[in-house]
C-alpha cells in the first residue's frame, strides 16, 4: 500500500475496516503503531 502512495493512516482505516487484529494486544491500529511495525 505504501508502493501505491498511501498513507499509515489511509493503512490503518483499511486494517481497521478489515478486522484485521493489531500488534501488541491492542483494540485499533494507529498511524504511529503502523509507521513502528514497518520501520522495524
């Protein structure tokens, strides 16, 4: 998604939307949670 110039936060409404289940046991995904899953 980021090759097709979206943002961590347009990633993170998809994942959301999706159900898909966050890193670290949380309720939602965040921008900042995305931009340290990818960076790491």
């Amino acid at each position: 998604m980021l090759a097709k110039g979206k943002s961590f936060v347009e990633i993170v409404d998809v994942l959301n939307s999706k159900g898909v289940p966050p890193a670290h046991g949380r309720n939602r995904w965040t921008a900042a949670m995305m931009r340290k899953a990818y960076v790491s």
